[in-house]
C-alpha cells in the first residue's frame, strides 16, 4: 500500500498518494453494503470476521424482538417476550433489508471489536478512560454528571455488545423512526394489529424521548471539548468511544464513517481525518502506532494542511455520505 512509504516527498506528491489510497478505501466502502447483506442471509463469513457478523446478525433479532415485544404487550399477549420470539425473525429479515441501519450495526460491532483489541494490547480500558476520569471529577456540576453518565452508558454498551443485544432507545432518531416504520409496515397486512402497532409505536416513542443514549451524551461531551480537539484525539488518553466522536467532528464526518476509518481498507482515510481535524504529525503517528503499529507514515504528512485534507475527504465517498 503506498501509504506504508517511507521516503521523503513534497505536498503535492503526498497529497497525489493519499488521493490514490482514497480511490481503493472508496472501492471497499462501495462493496461493503452489499457484502454485509450476503452475509447475514448467508452462512459465508469469509469476508467479514465471524464475530462482527454474529453481533450484527445478533442486533437485528434484538431489535426485532423488542419491537415484536411492544406489539405483543399492546395487544395484550398474556406472555409478550415469549411471542417476540417466536415472531421475531419475519421482522429481523425486514429490518436487514435496511442499508443504514445495517451499516449503524455493523460499525458499532467493528467499534467494540477495536475497543477488545486496545484493552488487550494496550490496557485500555473500556469504560473508565483517563479522559472520562477527568470528565467525572470536574467542577462544573453538568460536565462531571455527564461524566458519570457517560461513564454508565459505555459500560451498558459493552454489556449489550457481549449479548449481542442493543437496547432500541439507543438507536439514532432516524433509525429509530426507521425501526418503528418497519414495524408499521410488518403488522400492515394483519388488521386486527394495527391498533396495537399505534399503541406500542407511541411507547416507544415516548420511551426514545426521555432518554439520552450513548451517542447523544459522545455527541455533546465532543462538543464541549471542541476548543481543545487534540486532548480528545489521543487515543490512549480519551479511549475508543470519545476517540471517535472526535475524529467524526473534527473532519465532518459520520460517525460511521469515522468508525471504518480505523480498519485496514481505510488507512488514507484515517490519515486524512485526522490531518483535517487538526492533528499534527505527532498525534496522527500516536494514533497510527495504537490502532496499526506495523505501517509506516509518509514523510511530509505534515505539510499536507487540514483545510486541503478535509476537501480530498469531502470530494471522497466517505465524505459525501455523510
């Protein structure tokens, strides 16, 4: 991979490079929907890592089995979760057939994957980061109760993420909404059940508004440290979950996005975030050594400023899906 080079070249020679690794990280993300779909109707796990795939697949029955649940608890089911069961699958195989709910699944796998892998090789912890200790003891009230808020959430996640589950509150809006469609568009052809979707719809919804999920609390703790970005792009110091939060911000992209940029397709990318977020040379080398020790920077990366990073990103297919 030419990002692996190690000689010394001018701007506009880096930048030629990046571009180049861009176009084939580009060619992965294409591919990847369509794969990860395969996959979850097929028993080929080849491309993908069996675990990844089993969360994802895990996820989705989840997810279908709360809804199912909802439904069955409003129509009245003398034993709703054991109906969810049973109905269950027809609504998962619905919902696989959701591009951005499947990609929101499997970037969430591939980050706990990547958190496993730093709390083994780096001693990371999962949960309690030294970033988030310094959240927790705060002397403002709000940033020190988000801290421990945070702090529950990340552990919540974890323990979900083992199971295979994810709590359907913890869904984005949209994919929440997305979720509850499904649902609508599973009991349509039953019409004794559509009042009880009516019902369990607005539940759930009700459940979504009075909570604040793991990404919302990510999303705003990113937002207060945006004045000093780089505290929260050293890895080591902010963990996985803030690590990315900030990588998404600083460059504009999703937080999927900023996910896959951590894996071996998307080194250019990951580069190229970082650069735009305002990383230097030191900090993306730091970030390189914890998540690919074995490749090698370019010299002159530095040189490469992150206006110019950010619009090779924004003209890639990362950056326009955002």
């Amino acid at each position: 991979m030419a990002l692996t080079a190690s000689i010394d070249r001018d701007p506009a020679e880096i930048e030629a490079l990046l571009r180049d690794d861009l176009t084939h990280a580009d060619q992965a993300l294409i591919h990847m929907g369509p794969i990860l779909r395969h996959l979850l109707q097929n028993d080929d796990s080849s491309i993908f890592s069996d675990e990844v795939i089993a969360r994802v697949r895990g996820m989705l029955a989840d997810i279908a089995r709360q809804l199912v649940q909802a439904l069955g608890e409003a129509a009245g089911h003398d034993d709703a979760a054991s109906w969810a069961r049973e109905a269950g699958p027809g609504l998962a195989a619905m919902l696989s057939g959701n591009q951005a709910l499947l990609n929101h699944l499997h970037m969430l796998a591939v980050e706990w994957q990547l958190t496993e892998k730093l709390q083994g090789r780096l001693g990371l912890d999962p949960v309690l980061t030294p970033l988030v200790q310094d959240l927790i003891a705060s002397p403002d009230p709000d940033v020190a109760a988000r801290g421990m808020n945070l702090l529950a959430a990340q552990a919540r996640f974890g323990q979900s993420l083992r199971r295979m589950q994810i709590p359907l509150a913890e869904l984005p809006g949209d994919l929440h909404h997305l979720s509850l469609m499904t649902m609508q568009s599973y009991i349509a052809e039953d019409p004794s059940g559509t009042a009880a979707a009516g019902s369990a719809e607005v539940a759930l919804r009700k459940a979504r508004s009075t909570s604040v999920s793991r990404l919302e609390l990510l999303e705003h703790l990113t937002g207060l440290l945006s004045a000093d970005l780089s505290r929260v792009l050293q890895i080591e110091n902010a963990g996985v979950a803030l690590f990315l939060s900030a990588l998404s911000f600083g460059a504009g992209l999703s937080r999927e996005t900023a996910i896959m940029c951590t894996t071996e397709s998307q080194l250019a990318r990951l580069a190229l975030s970082l650069s735009a977020s305002g990383a230097g040379r030191d900090a993306i080398i730091a970030a390189f050594v914890a998540l690919h020790p074995e490749v090698a920077l370019p010299d002159g990366l530095e040189r490469l400023e992150p206006d110019r990073a950010a619009a090779l990103l924004a003209h890639s297919l990362g950056g326009q899906a955002h």
